[in-house]
C-alpha cells in the first residue's frame, strides 16, 4: 500500500483528489506523494480545486502544524500555488476544522483560502456547482 491515492479528473473537470491512506505519514511516502502533486499542479492548464481527503487517517496537533507549515508557508508551499483554484479539505476531525480555520484566519500562513467538507460528495457538488 502506497499511502496514497491522487485521482485526477482532468481534462474533463479541474478537480484532483489526494487521499491519505494508512502509512501517509511515512517519509518516503511523502517525498513520492509531493513529487506526484507538484507534477500535477505545475502541468494544470488551469486552476484545479485540490481536495485533501484525509478522512481515512488520525491526525494531531504536530502533524497538522507540520502540514501547515510545509505546504501553506514552508519551501514546498504549493497550496499558494496559482494553479490552485481551491484548497478543500475532507475530513470529520473536528480538530482539523478548528485549524483549518485558524490557517485561513492566518498572515503567517498566507491567509490560505481552505475550504471544510464532511465527504468526497459534498466537496464535487461544490466544485462542480462552483465551476
């Protein structure tokens, strides 16, 4: 098991899902999964919603400042990236609303625009209604 999931629903809708399965966390895997998301989002023709499903794991504090700080202010800060339309983030981890929140609210992470939802349904009836 890698991990990780992406599916990509290119050309036909700007969305790509990544989906942290058991064993997200370790090193090798993330150095795989960056290279893989880095590929997508610098080779989109145009802005893709990024949905981060992470239903499927336990996060706590450390790894989500970990998170935060890598991706929404650190070298890898792709979630600024241009070719992000949209950060969404599924997830029923009241926690991990709560910080997503506080991110959003946040100069010291860019003020990311991270969007909340409970399932991989209702995150495609958003981007798909959104356009």
């Amino acid at each position: 098991m890698s991990g990780y999931t992406y599916e990509d629903f290119r050309p036909h809708e700007p969305i790509v899902i990544y989906t942290a399965l058991e064993g997200w966390s370790d090193p090798e895997t993330f150095a795989d999964s960056d290279a893989e998301g880095n590929a997508i989002i610098l080779a989109a023709e145009q802005p893709i919603y990024w949905m981060l499903d992470i239903s499927g794991i336990s996060l706590d504090i450390a790894n989500m400042i970990m998170l935060a700080n890598e991706y929404g202010r650190g070298r890898k800060s792709m979630w600024h990236h241009p070719n992000i339309r949209q950060l969404c983030i599924i997830t029923q981890d009241d926690l991990v609303v709560q910080m997503a929140s506080g991110v959003n609210t946040s100069e010291v992470f860019g003020n990311l625009n991270i969007k909340v939802f409970t399932s991989r349904e209702e995150a495609l009836v958003f981007a798909r209604a959104a356009g």
